[in-house]
C-alpha cells in the first residue's frame, strides 16, 4: 500500500515538472513578448541603476519567465487533477 502512494505521489511530480516544460515552450522566449523598457525598469529597481549589465538582464528574463509559467501549470494541473478525481469516483 505505501508503495502505490509513493508512486503515486512520484507520478504527480513528473506530470507537473512535464507540464511545467511544455507550458514553458508553448509561451516561447520573454524577449519576444516582453517590453525591453519595462525589462530595463524592473533591473534597474532590483539591481540599481550602476549594476545593470547584460547577465543582469539574461537572469532577470529567466525570473519573467519563470514567474509567468508557474500560475498557467499550477492551474492546469489543478484543474487536471480534479477531472481526474472527478472521473475515479464514478
């Protein structure tokens, strides 16, 4: 019995990683949909206006992304889990 939970439970976090990268590739590159003026204006809040450099810039991109592909997976994998408690209790 406590193996089932355990895979289970590994399955969850492979859906949810594999759903994390294919949400990520379906958005496509912060540079593209991401205004570089308001990019420029939020390094320059975190890392000041003389620290600003190009690595700055590649991390704080990577953070944009990030932060914008969490809620989309949390939510569809959310709502995927619920159908599938929905679907099991028939």
């Amino acid at each position: 019995m406590a193996i089932t939970t355990f895979v289970r439970k590994i399955s969850k976090v492979i859906y949810f990683i594999t759903l994390f990268i294919v949400v990520g590739r379906l958005i496509g590159d912060p540079e593209l949909w991401f205004n570089d003026g308001l990019a420029t204006r939020i390094g320059h809040f975190i890392y000041g206006p003389d620290e600003i450099g190009a690595d700055n810039f590649y991390d704080l991109y990577l953070y944009i992304h990030i932060i914008t592909i969490l809620p989309g997976a949390i939510f569809i994998y959310a709502m995927t889990m619920k159908l599938i408690k929905k679907l099991r209790s028939k």
